[in-house]
C-alpha cells in the first residue's frame, strides 16, 4: 500500500514539474559555423545547416523541405554568401518571425587573391569578387564567436551566462591556435601555395602567405591559361597542387602532371573548425617545405 502511495506521489510531482524546454532552434550556412554555435550554444542550442556536408555553397539549391524547416527556426545565423540573399529572402516573406543574425559583423572582407594566368587581374577589385570565405581565419572566427554569442543572447536572454562563458572559453582556444599557427607558419612567409579554389585568401593573410588560383571565377582555365598556369607553377616550383574534397577537376590532374606534382585535398567546409585549420596549417607547412 505505502508503495503504491509512493509511486502515485512521485508521479503527481512528475506532472507538476515544468517539461524542459525544447532547445533553440537555429541555422547556419555552412558545417564549420555550426562547429562555432554549437560550442556556444551549448545543450540549450539545436543548430542545423543549410548546404550538408559534400554540398558546394556555389551552386547550392534548397529543397521544399529545408524551406518548410527554416521557417520554424527561431532564427538563422549570415555569413553574406551569395547563395543565402535568395534563400533567406523567400524564406522571411512567407515567415517574417524568423530573425537574420549577420555572422559576419564587423569582418572586413578583402578581394579574392590572384590567378595564375592572363585575363583575371581585374576580377578581384570588384565588390562582387571579394572573398567570401571568412571562416577560414582564426582572427575572423573570434568576431564570427561574438557575433554568434550576441545573436543567442537576443533569441534566448535566460541564456546569456551560459552563452557568454562558452563563447569566451571557446575564443581562449582561438588565441591559442593563432598562436600555434603563427610559430607554425613563420618560416614559411612570404611562399605561394598553388589552389584550385581561391578559398584560402584569409588564412594566407593572418600567416604571410599567399595563394594563386587555377580556376577563374568557378570555370576551368582554357588552354592558354593552363599554359601560363603550368609556368607560373615551374616558377614556383609548386610540388603540391590543394583541391577542395567538393570538386572534382580535370584541370587539377593535368596540372598536376605537368608539374610533377601531388593533388592533395584541403576541405574549407569540414566541420571541426579548430582542427581543421590545425591540420590544414600542418599540411601547408609541409607543401612549402
């Protein structure tokens, strides 16, 4: 008897507690951000994204259902790709609560670094070509963290403490990797790295390199500018030839050969941020060497 009284109370006080609140839901463009809002978000934060892993960002299109999930998000983080004018546009018409936090406030972006051949000189100078891969920065990623920090704060106010303490023992790991990156990468100042895709343009500029691109403005060179490709990289003496895991590049392994160089893939959309540039800055060290 005094069991099952036992029992009946205890789920009487079940009923009455307040459920748990569902978490935060929210979206980010590409996996290495929802790395950084995860880790300052925390369990009060579910974070989706809008292009999956293996997708390009270039030529990404939405499906009804990724429309239908985002307009039940509480609010979706920006980083100004071109893709995601178009996609949160449609989105906010048909559910105007949805909030569009810029991720990117207060980065300032530089133009996309040169090519290795004629005829892509003025591509980088105009406000359409400056380089949209922000993320690939430890330096940028302490603003992105903020702006991530800030933009949960204002969907979730009974958060902030926890947002606030992730968000800044997530950005000590961040001065750690400049660090790191730093000491890794100074005897390397000043060399090229030969790249398919000219994602790396921040990352070069917070370590002293630079970076020549084969593609030009998303297409394959032709084969004049393969041919100047191919002397530019004798020039440099390139031995190793970056490919991003989410194309797939004739030119690359023509190039590659005429070079007598390796094709070694460097992915700027994995999703573990902090080790990705890590084992991204080993790699490049090693290329230079």
């Amino acid at each position: 008897m005094r069991r099952r009284l036992f029992c009946a109370l205890c789920l009487v006080l079940a009923l009455c507690l307040p459920a748990a609140a569902a978490p935060l839901r929210v979206f980010v463009p590409i996996p290495p951000l929802k790395y950084l809002a995860e880790r300052v978000g925390g369990n009060r934060v579910a974070v989706s994204v809008l292009v999956p892993p293996g997708a390009d960002p270039h030529t990404f299109e939405p499906r009804p259902r990724l429309m239908a999930e985002l307009s039940r998000a509480a609010g979706c983080f920006s980083l100004g790709m071109p893709f995601e004018k178009a996609l949160l546009d449609r989105v906010v018409r048909t559910a105007p609560s949805l909030a569009v936090i810029p991720a990117d406030r207060g980065i300032l972006r530089i133009p996309m670094e040169e090519h290795g051949h004629e005829g892509a000189g003025e591509a980088g100078t105009r406000p359409e070509n400056l380089d949209p891969h922000i993320w690939l920065s430890p330096r940028n990623g302490l603003k992105m963290v903020r702006n991530l920090r800030d933009g949960l704060i204002s969907l979730d106010p009974a958060g902030a403490a926890t947002y606030r303490r992730n968000a800044e023992a997530l950005s000590r790991e961040i001065r750690e990797l400049d660090r790191d990156l730093s000491s890794l990468l100074a005897p390397r100042k000043g060399m090229t790295l030969m790249v398919f895709h000219p994602a790396w343009g921040y990352f070069c500029r917070d370590y002293g390199l630079r970076q020549v691109a084969v593609e030009v403005e998303g297409k394959e060179p032709k084969p004049a500018q393969m041919k100047a490709l191919i002397d530019r990289g004798r020039e440099l003496k390139v031995k190793v030839l970056f490919l991003q895991p989410q194309i797939s590049a004739r030119s690359a392994a023509t190039l590659a050969e005429a070079l007598n160089a390796r094709v070694v893939k460097a992915d700027p959309l994995a999703e573990d941020w902090l080790g990705n540039l890590r084992r991204q800055a080993r790699i490049f060290r090693e290329a230079l060497d």
